[in-house]
C-alpha cells in the first residue's frame, strides 16, 4: 500500500466505472474521492461501491489539480469528455491492474488507458490514449492499438497487429498476426479476422466478413 494516497475523481457511474474502481483500489495508489456525473445523466442511485455520486466537480477541483480517468465504456462518449476535460482542474492518469502482466514500457501505454485483471501485453505494444482493455485479453508483441479503441474480455490479437482509432471489438475475437483494421471497426464477439479491412465498417464471422459499413466517426 502507497502512505498518503492522493484523491482521485472517477468521471462515470455505470457498470464500467465499478470496474474502475475497483482496478483503481488494488493499485492502491489514490484515494477515491467520488464518481462524477453530470447533472442530465445522474442515475437514481447515489453511491457505487460505497462512493458517492456528485454532479459538481466545483467542490474538488478548486484548489489544485486531481488526479481522474474516464470510466466510460462507450467510445464516442469517452472522446467527447475527454475533450472536455482541460475545462477542469484534472490530470488524467492511467489504471493498469496488478494482476495484468506487462511486458513492456509502461510509457508505451498513453493517459487514460485502463488495462483489467489477467491481461498480458506483449514486449513493444504501443497502446494510444484512452483504450479500455479489458479481462483476460492478450496483446501480442510489436502491435498498436490507437485512441479511443476498446477491447472487451477474452480478445486475442496476434504479433503486429494495427487496430484503427475508435474501434471495438467484442468478446472472445480473435485477429490474425500483422492484421491492420482501420478506425471506427466493429468487430463481432467471437469473429476471427484473418485479413485487412478498412474504416467503418462492421465485421463478422469465421472468417469475419464485412457485414455492414457505418457512418464515419
């Protein structure tokens, strides 16, 4: 345990920000303060995990900059308060749980990255700003993961492997060594994606398949 933990505020109140706490409480490094939420989104509810939900930032961002991470799941929401955030006395950080193994530079691994329990990042991953990577996940070597992408549990990317800005993939895909997928691609849970494909599109199958093109992020 770190003596004279700093507080820290966790913008998000939903499921994913119960995982962030809790990634936030093994680490042991800060002390959450609260969960924030703006006033047209407060869930009925008041506290998560024991911690209270508050609408106004006023009361801790006063006086001098806190630690906060984002803890929201959806990508284009998390951009947009990412955004917002230089209007607020907060310095972001990054949360990477104990029990992930890294392989790697820490540095490699951009602010507002959040890496859950039982994942393995392999030697000279580059990880942009603001990634979820979530249980269980393995991040083969030399691979790059841009800004805003989202990994759910049990996702395996081979060696070398380029995953576009905004992206998501679902539970248990799988991408081939040296596949490059472009911004903003969905990928289905349980799709095994053996070869390149652009933006925006939604993907499919075994092997995965353009099932949809979407509108541009």
């Amino acid at each position: 345990m770190v003596a004279n933990k700093r507080p820290i505020i966790i913008w998000g109140s939903g499921g994913h920000a119960k995982s962030v706490a809790r990634i936030i409480e093994a680490e042991g490094k800060y002390d959450i303060k609260a969960l924030y939420t703006p006033k047209e989104f407060t869930p009925s509810y008041k506290t998560v995990l024991g911690y209270p939900i508050i609408d106004d930032l006023s009361k801790f961002t006063s006086e001098e900059v806190l630690p906060s991470i984002i803890a929201i799941g959806e990508n284009n929401i998390r951009e947009k308060v990412a955004q917002e955030l230089p209007d607020y006395n907060l310095k972001e950080i990054k949360a990477v749980h104990p029990q992930s193994i890294i392989l790697n530079d820490l540095d490699r691994i951009g602010t507002g990255t959040i890496i859950h329990a039982q994942s393995i990042i392999g030697p000279d991953v580059i990880i942009g700003k603001h990634v979820i990577i979530s249980a269980q996940c393995s991040i083969g070597h030399d691979s790059i993961i841009e800004d805003f992408v989202h990994i759910t549990p049990g996702v395996r990317l081979g060696g070398g492997t380029l995953i576009g800005r905004g992206s998501f993939l679902a539970m248990g895909v799988v991408i081939f060594p040296r596949v490059r997928l472009g911004k903003n691609v969905r990928v289905s849970a349980n799709a095994v994606v053996n070869k390149d494909f652009g933006d925006n599109v939604i993907l499919a199958g075994n092997p995965a398949k353009i099932i949809k093109k979407i509108a541009s992020i």
